[in-house]
C-alpha cells in the first residue's frame, strides 16, 4: 500500500506518521479470522513517502498512489486545488483531508475525498478514516488490473471499464471517465482479466465486453451506455450464455 503525507507541519507529519504505523503494526497482530488472507498479507507491506507542498507532489505523481494524507493549508497550490488536479487524471486514489480550521474541511467533499482529521487528531479518530480507506484498498487491489502507462503501472478498476478493443498492438480501455489507450496484446489483456472471466467475454476478434454494463441488445449489436458494439457470429451464442447467467447470479436467482 502506497501511502503520502503533503503537510508542510513537521509536528503534525509526525503525528499521522505515528499513527499510521500503530495501524499497520496492530493489524499485523490479527488472525486470519479477523482478516481475509489478502488483507493479512497487504497491512503487513506499505511505504510512506512524505511531501512539503502539493506542487512537488503533482510534479512527481504517476497515478501508483493508493492512499493521500492532504493539508488543506499548504505552501503554494491549496490542498483542494491540489486534489482537484489529481481528480483530473486519478479517480480511484483515496484522500484524505487534514486540517486546523475545521471551516474548510466540507470543501473536501466536493473532489470526493473520504473525509478529513481535525488536528491535533487522536489515534482513535485516525483509525476510524485508516479502516475505511484500507477497505477500499483491500476492493481495489481485488478487483483491478495493473496496465503500463506512459507515466508507469496504473491500476484499472474492473468496474470502471466497460468495454476494451484490441487493435494489432494497441490496446484501449474504455472506461466511464476516459479512454486509456497502451501498447499490449489481446493475449496479456486475456491473461489480466483471468480472474475476471465471469464479468468480460470476447463478442468479435477486436473486443471485450463487460456484462455489466450490457443495457440492450438489437440484431447483432451489443448496446452499451457509450457505444454499440457489433458481435461476431461465432462469438454470439457464447455471449448469450454468458449474459443469462451473469443476469441470473446478479439477480439473486
């Protein structure tokens, strides 16, 4: 788990700095009944990295971030600002806010931040916002895939794609904020959603459906809420098969 602190205060770095590891080491202490297995061996690895102000962040950012400790009173770009650029290209990263004027922690809650600390914060108060953000880390490293990017590894949530085309070695991901286009194969993209197989199924040589986002379906063409998407013939009794029982396992039937 990737984790940073932007805070300009040595004191209070310290304080959330302590507070994270009392975290990390009491739930290393747990049992395999109080966690899953997966969440057993990730609170046992994280790095903390810490940065003075939200401009050297952004320079630096390349999207692998899981979890952001974020003053809102910073030297240079604000806090909100800064999170406000980071919403721009990072939609899953967790932030949350910390503050000595609670009068600007509500404005958080507008770049979707979990929830913000009131400095001097108490280890009891740190942990209640820690669970909540270790639980989306938990779902997200459950159900996303690491694509390489420009800017280095970037984790997809499965949830957020619905529908992925292959093109030679051009591979697109279609998600519901942006498309995100990387070199690839139909081969490593088939291998990265293998635990996955029961969501996505190939419908033609060149793509990749999510059936949960499968809202119609007309002649041949698969409608989605941003494209349609023709199926091939040879793909399109599998397809069917698949949507029925995706259907039925979500209905509850």
């Amino acid at each position: 788990m990737k984790i940073v602190i932007i805070d300009d205060d040595d004191f209070d770095v310290a304080l959330t700095e302590k507070c994270i590891h009392s975290f990390f080491a009491s739930n290393a202490q747990r049992t395999q009944s109080d966690w899953n297995s997966q969440a057993t061996l990730h609170v046992q690895h994280y790095t903390l990295t810490r940065f003075t102000n939200g401009d050297d962040f952004l320079e630096h950012y390349d999207g692998t971030v899981d979890l952001i400790f974020l003053d809102i009173e910073l030297p240079g770009t604000q806090g909100v600002d800064v999170a406000r650029h980071i919403r721009l290209y990072d939609s899953n990263v967790t932030i949350v806010f910390t503050t000595k004027m609670a009068q600007y922690a509500a404005e958080g809650y507008d770049v979707d931040a979990i929830g913000y600390l009131i400095k001097p914060f108490s280890e009891d108060a740190f942990r209640v916002k820690m669970v909540k953000a270790f639980t989306l880390y938990e779902n997200k490293a459950t159900h996303s895939i690491p694509i390489r990017t420009d800017n280095g590894i970037r984790l997809l949530h499965t949830n957020d794609i619905e529908y992925i085309d292959v093109q030679r070695h051009e591979v697109t991901y279609h998600t519901t904020n942006e498309d995100i286009t990387v070199w690839s194969s139909l081969k490593a993209v088939l291998q990265l959603l293998a635990v996955h197989e029961k969501e996505f199924i190939q419908v033609n040589r060149y793509t990749l459906v999510n059936l949960g986002y499968v809202r119609g379906i007309e002649a041949d063409t698969i409608l989605l809420p941003q494209a349609r998407i023709p199926t091939s013939r040879g793909r399109r009794k599998a397809f069917m098969e698949a949507l029925t029982r995706y259907t039925s396992r979500n209905s509850g039937l």
